[in-house]
C-alpha cells in the first residue's frame, strides 16, 4: 500500500491538505489552504476537496478530519459548519465528488492519531488525552493504542453548569482578553478535572495554541505529564492521511 497519502482538515475558516508520509509525518507537497466556502454546504465543500485534488493531481485513498461527531462516515453534528450536514454520508459526498476513496473522522480524533502513532503519545502505555483548544475544544482519548471516537470532551458540564469549552477554549481567552496566567489556570482547572475522570498517563495541548505552550504551562500543577502537540497544527493532516492507511479499500 503507498505510504504517501493526501490527508485533508476541514475547518470552520479554512480546508488544508497535503500528501503526507504516513511513516514518518512529513509532508511530500507544499501545503495547500482553501478558504472554506460560506455557506459551508455538502455540496460547497465537496467541490473545494475536488479543487484540491485536481491542484495535487492526486489519485489515491483520502483520509479527512471533519469538525463532527462522525459515526461510519455520517456526520451526527455540525460544529462551526452547515447544520445540513447533519445526517449526511461524508465519506459518499466525498467519494463522489473527487473519485477517490475517501475516509472520514471527527478532526480532533485524527490529530489525536498522529501524535499517538508518530508524536510525543507513541511510547506511552495506558490513556492519553489530546485536546485541541481554538474556537471550541476538541479531544482524542487513546487507550492503550486504541482511539475511542467522538469523546467530545469540550462539553462535558463544568464550571456553573456550563459546558468546559465556554470556560477554557482559546477563543474566550481572546474574547475576555484573559492574561496567559489568568488561562493558564482556568486550564489546570479542567485538566484537574479531567485527570478526576479518566486517570489519564499523559495530556497532549494541540492546535495552534500549542506554539505558545510556554505561555501558560507554568501555571499546570497536575501530577500527571502535559505536553505540547509535536507537529502542532499540523496534526489534523497527518492523523488524517495515518487514518486513510488504517482502512482496507
């Protein structure tokens, strides 16, 4: 099977891919972005990974990372994109539009593949907890080299009985104009709360916050390890393509 696969991230603001060496997670193109189209339709978004297929001139299986809960390649939610996809077959929109076999994952699950494969969770035994922080908050949980999909760990109930992506998510950082102390802790705060629940051996900070981790990890005092993403906001991309290579045709 070739080890070189496109893997695509969708996002709310903008669709990027790359052909990527599922061995070691190095891209074999430039990086491609499209802005995602408004509205962000099936059929809208569908034609945008054909444009990027056609760009790459690529023929090949396809992993994708999707910003929904997605259960065999249909997505059951709509987060930061057109609620008509709610329902909708991704994998066969995909598949149609761009005549490769496309595979589909929620987006954070597959950035929590590639850490776990080829990042900073690849040596660890036991249960690590990836959590992508932008907009809202995202997250992977591996055990034991096993994903278990769609955690959605982002809203679970938290503080005032609001879910934890309102009080901790890098958007509200920048929405209330908090200090990186002042984040800092709200952070430790749900980490505390989530290594209450899972008794994780490791915690992964991934998306583009992850640049800064020295910001706000002095403000951590869990016991257990927190480290930032190895390939940072690259990982939807790699996860995706290592995601792609998981499937048989």
């Amino acid at each position: 099977m070739d080890k070189h696969i496109l893997g695509i991230d969708i996002g709310g603001s903008g669709i990027k891919g790359a052909i990527v060496d599922i061995t070691t997670g190095d891209f074999k193109t430039d990086r491609l972005k499209i802005d995602t189209p408004k509205p962000a339709t099936p059929k809208a978004v569908a034609d945008t990974l054909k444009k990027m297929v056609d760009q790459l001139d690529y023929k090949g299986r396809i992993g994708c990372g999707f910003p929904a809960i997605m259960k065999h390649g249909v997505a059951c939610s709509a987060s930061n994109i057109d609620k008509s996809w709610i329902g909708t077959n991704a994998e066969q929109v995909f598949s149609d539009a761009t005549d490769c076999k496309v595979f589909v994952a929620n987006d954070a699950d597959v950035a929590g593949l590639a850490e776990h494969k080829l990042g900073y969770a690849a040596d660890t035994k036991g249960t690590a907890i990836l959590l992508t922080l932008g907009t809202g908050i995202g997250s992977a949980l591996i055990y034991n080299g096993e994903l278990v999909p769609n955690t959605e760990l982002g809203h679970v109930i938290f503080k005032h009985g609001e879910i934890a992506e309102l009080y901790a998510a890098n958007s509200v950082r920048e929405k209330e104009g908090l200090s990186w102390k002042e984040y800092g802790h709200r952070l430790n705060e749900f980490l505390h709360h989530l290594d209450f629940l899972f008794s994780p051996d490791l915690f992964i900070i991934g998306g583009g916050i992850s640049k800064v981790f020295d910001n706000y990890e002095p403000y951590f005092d869990l016991e257990t390890k927190v480290v930032p993403s190895k390939f940072q906001n690259k990982s939807g991309i790699i996860g995706a393509a290592i995601y792609a290579h998981k499937h048989d045709l």
